[in-house]
C-alpha cells in the first residue's frame, strides 16, 4: 500500500457513487482520503442494472413524489424525497459532464423507461448496466483529482472517538494485516448495503454493514435497521455466492410472472414488496423453490438490445431467455433504514457523515421505490461534501489514541459486528411488531 499521511482533511470509507461523489464535491484544497474494502469495481453501484430516476418535467414532480411514498407505505421523510427529487435534474447533468452515457431516443433526448410501482417512465439507462456506467466515469474523474488518495483493499475497523466527536479511523491493509490510524477533520462513511450477512443477496459479500456496528459501538443513531428490501427476481440458482438479479425493469417493459403450470398470477409491475409475497405465496402454494419469469414478450430484439448483460448472464447458466421462461426467486436486495442522519448526512456524532447505502436519511420510508437508490446516493453525498466544505474546523488537538490489542483477531472481530447487529435487528423488529 502506498504511504499514507497521518492526517487528512476529509476520509472517505467507501468508493461506490456515494464516496466517489463525495470526494468530487468536496473542495480541491481539502485533502482527501478514500478507501475501500476490495478492489474499486467490487462495489453495488457497479452491479446497479435498472437505472437512475430523474424528474424530467416539473409536472411529474407530484406523481413521482406520490409513487415515492406510497412505495415507502407514507413512512418516509417527506423532506428527503423532496430534496432527492428536485435534486435530480442537476445530478444528472452533472454525470453527463463526466461522460456518463444514457440511452437517447431517436429525436436524441434523453429516453426514460418504467419500473414496478412507477406511474409514468423517468428511469434514465444505460442498457442494463446503468451502475457501471456511471461508477465508471466517477472513478475517472476521481483518479484525476490531485487532492484525492485513493486506497481499495484496505477495511475501516473502528473510529477514532472522543466525546462523540469523530477523529478519524482505524484500519488494516487487507494486503499484510497491518494495522495502522488515520487522522481527519472529517469522516464520511459510504460503506453501501448489508447483503453480505445474509446467505442470499444480490449484494457483493464484503458488504457487510460494518458502519451499523461500530455505530453500535460508539452509540451512534442508527434507523429503521428493520427495514430490508427482498428483490422479487433473482435468477434461482443452487450455487453458493452471490444472486444475479433480473432487473425490475424486465417486467416494467412486459415480463410476465408464471407458476408451474405456466399461468400469471400477480400483477408484475406493483412495488416490490408486494411482488415478493405473492411470488413466496405461489411457491408455497406449488411446492416449488422458485417461479418462472418469462421475458419472451419483449421480443428478442429488446431483449438483446436492452437487457444484453441478463441476456447473456442467464446463457451461461443454462437458459435462453429469448426461448423459454427463466426461473427466478426473491432474495435480500437493498436496506433501507441504516446511520441515522439528517437532511445534510451528519450523524449524531460531531465530525461524522453518512451517505449511501449505509445511511437513513429517510427518502426511502419502508421500502425503495426501484431506481431511487443510485439517486439518494449521489443526492445526499453532495449535500454531506457540502456541508463539510461548510462547516469546516480543525481537529481538536487533544487526540484519542487506538487500542489495537481489541483489532488483533479481525476474524473474530467481523463475526462480533455481526452478532450485533442482527441482534440489534432483531430487537427493533420485535420493538416495531
Ligand atoms: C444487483 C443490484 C442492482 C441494482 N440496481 C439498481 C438500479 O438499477 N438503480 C438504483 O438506483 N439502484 C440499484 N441498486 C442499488 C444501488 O446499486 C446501491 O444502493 C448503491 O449503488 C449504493 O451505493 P453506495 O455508494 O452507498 O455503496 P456501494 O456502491 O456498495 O459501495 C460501498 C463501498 O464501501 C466499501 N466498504 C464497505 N465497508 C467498508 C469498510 N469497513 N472499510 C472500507 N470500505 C468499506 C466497499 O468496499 C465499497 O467500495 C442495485 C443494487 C444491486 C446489488
């Protein structure tokens, strides 16, 4: 690993498109440090298929709002959807200036396809990997900032706290075991999703929630860590690792859902937590591990041009979507709930930021409406990189110092952070009954 300073102004834990927007809206005179738990693509921005919503005309402002909230059964905060929704616009010509892609139609405007529980078509796509498109170009723009180190393969282990202020992090080189402490004005975790502690998740493995359990650690805010996604259709398969995913918009564009004997038996395109009961209804019902997902109404020329990566992805395993139904089963997709933090992505704790995936800024209420997520993601990484560019003061010059006896055994260190945190899930789900 490259030498590091002591001391940045801003570190970054994470680079999918939270941490790497971040670090692209933070000052050019901060000093940056981003990290990352794998390799730079080993992220779910990379894996994101369906798309970005935008609001593409003033007057889909109520409708898109109104499908954000009823997706979110009304428990979302009606703030964040506002910010994230009027937002958009800018995001989004932000990502084209650096060089994201998105599919145009014949006039070259920008072309919008629909998802489950979208009353009208705003998602922006670039094929079905819209998510490494745009993660992409990010990193591009990253690499060429001077005031930005960038170090993948290297794991947050614990911050460094006193008196709920945050002062940066300790980690470990994932290369050699070292352990070492990094100082900072301000840290920003973008740590993404929780798939990694379930057996089946559409999410990369390493995601693994460890934010959640040092906020549990430090008495940090958390929110809602109840509040999971299942994705209605993952490809059903019996190998271990992780689940690929057949995107929502596959039935936004008229895929049909079919039992065993071949018959629809849900409306495909409501929200998601809708879809995934009444595919587990109909599994129980047939006695089956899995459904049948049948994308022959496209066609294959939409199928090809649309959905190439799925196309080919179910090949490999054995099924021509273009030919024959696919068999698909739910799986943990998203989390909604996560680091408590307010309209700007502070924390609770002072000198402490949270966007993305790990955090709960309340956009999304009880469930994601589809594509909202890369949005959120961008949305509230701007406004944290904002508000430190804002607020920003030096570190109190009286430090607290890491105990690295406690980090010794990093095996037994990561299984510890699980147990607290499904033990902390599982309390505020029986809290919430
Ligand atoms: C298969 C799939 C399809 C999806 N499709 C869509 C879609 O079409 N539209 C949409 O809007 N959303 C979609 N999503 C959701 C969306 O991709 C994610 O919510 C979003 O990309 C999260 O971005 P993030 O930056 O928060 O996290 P990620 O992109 O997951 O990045 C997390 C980063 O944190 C790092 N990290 C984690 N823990 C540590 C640690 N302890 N130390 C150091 N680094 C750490 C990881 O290495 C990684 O770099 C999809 C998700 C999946 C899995």
């Amino acid at each position: 690993m490259i030498e590091l300073k002591d001391q940045y102004d801003v570190i970054i834990v994470g680079a999918g498109v939270a941490g790497l927007y971040a670090a692209l809206n933070l000052p050019r005179d901060k000093s940056v440090l981003l990290i990352a738990k794998e390799g730079l693509r080993k992220c779910d921005s990379y894996l994101a298929q369906g798309g970005i919503c935008m609001l593409k005309s003033p007057l889909d402002y109520e409708s898109y709002f109104e499908d954000t909230m009823r997706a979110g059964h009304y428990e979302n905060n009606r703030e964040s959807v506002e910010i994230m929704i009027k937002s958009s616009p800018a995001v989004i010509v932000d990502l084209i200036r650096y060089g994201a892609d998105f599919r145009k139609d014949e006039n070259g405007e920008l072309a919008f396809t629909r998802e489950g529980a979208h009353s009208a078509s705003r998602i922006l796509f670039h094929d079905d990997c819209t998510g490494k498109e745009i993660t992409k170009n990010l990193q591009k723009a990253v690499r060429k900032l001077p005031n930005v180190t960038l170090v993948p393969n290297c794991t947050m282990l614990d911050i460094l706290e006193q008196d709920n202020e945050c002062f940066g992090i300790v980690a470990r080189d994932n290369k050699t075991g070292r352990l070492f402490s990094v100082y900072a004005n301000y840290t920003i975790w973008a740590c993404g999703g929780v798939g990694g502690l379930y057996t089946n998740s559409t999410n990369y493995r390493s995601l693994t929630g460890d934010a959640l359990a040092i906020s549990l650690e430090h008495n940090i805010r958390l929110a809602h860590i109840d509040y999971v996604q299942i994705h209605p259709t993952t490809l059903y398969s019996k190998k271990k690792g992780r689940r690929f995913l057949i995107s929502e918009s596959v039935r936004g564009e008229g895929a049909h859902l079919l039992d065993k004997n071949g018959n629809r038996f849900t409306d495909e395109v409501q929200a998601r937590d809708v879809v995934t009961a009444a595919i587990r209804k109909q599994m129980e019902k047939d006695g089956t591990d899995h459904v049948l997902l049948d994308m022959r109404p496209l066609g294959k020329e939409q199928i090809l041009d649309h959905f190439p990566t799925i196309y080919k992805r179910c090949l490999a395993e054995g099924y021509d979507c273009t030919e024959q139904p696919i068999p698909v089963v739910p799986a943990q997709h998203y989390f909604m709930g996560g680091v408590w933090v307010d309209s700007h992505s502070k924390t609770s704790m002072q000198r402490l930021y949270a966007a993305g995936e790990t955090s709960c800024n309340g956009v999304h209420g009880k469930n994601r409406l589809a594509s909202n997520s890369l949005l959120e993601s961008l949305v509230f990484a701007q406004r944290a990189a904002w508000h430190i560019a804002d607020e920003f003061s030096p570190l109190p010059t009286d430090r607290p110092e890491a105990d690295y006896g406690k980090y010794a055994d990093v095996r037994e260190l990561f299984k510890d952070y699980k147990e607290k945190i499904i033990t902390e899930r599982e309390r505020e789900a029986k809290t919430n009954e």
